[in-house]
C-alpha cells in the first residue's frame, strides 16, 4: 500500500471530516473511494475509445456525396 501527501485548503479538509463522518468512515476511505471510482472511469474510457477505432476503421469509405436526399431520409423512414 502506498501513502500519499496531498495538501488541501481548510475548509476543504473541514468538509471532508464532515462527510466522512456522516458517512461513519475516514477522510482516508473516502479519498481511496474517490480514487478507484477514478480508476474505473479511466478503464471504461480506455474500453470506449478501443471500441471507437474498431467501428471507425470497419466504415471503410464515406462520401458526403452518398448521403440520401430529404425525400428519400422520408420515404426510408414512413416504410
């Protein structure tokens, strides 16, 4: 386990006791909460951005020239 040093206005601190205390835990438990939740976020991020280049490079080619017309984006839509 590591230890970390972050240094953090009063007021923020003051808070932090108090939420921590309302949540019957420690100022600790909570930053390391906050920490992991930022670690899954950075994962599914990750996740996304793969899934991203893997439907753009199956596009193959795109013109704006092959877009249907107004009427057409109607018919295919009342069918």
């Amino acid at each position: 386990m590591k230890n970390i040093t972050v240094s953090v206005p009063d007021d923020v601190y003051r808070n932090a006791r108090v939420a921590a205390a309302q949540r019957d835990t420690s100022v600790s438990a909570l930053v390391v909460a906050y920490l992991e939740q930022l670690s899954g976020r950075m994962d599914e991020f990750a996740r996304l951005e793969t899934l991203q280049r893997e439907v753009q490079s199956g596009i193959g080619v795109f013109r704006a020239a092959d877009r249907l017309d107004r009427d057409e984006v109607h018919d295919r839509a009342v069918r």
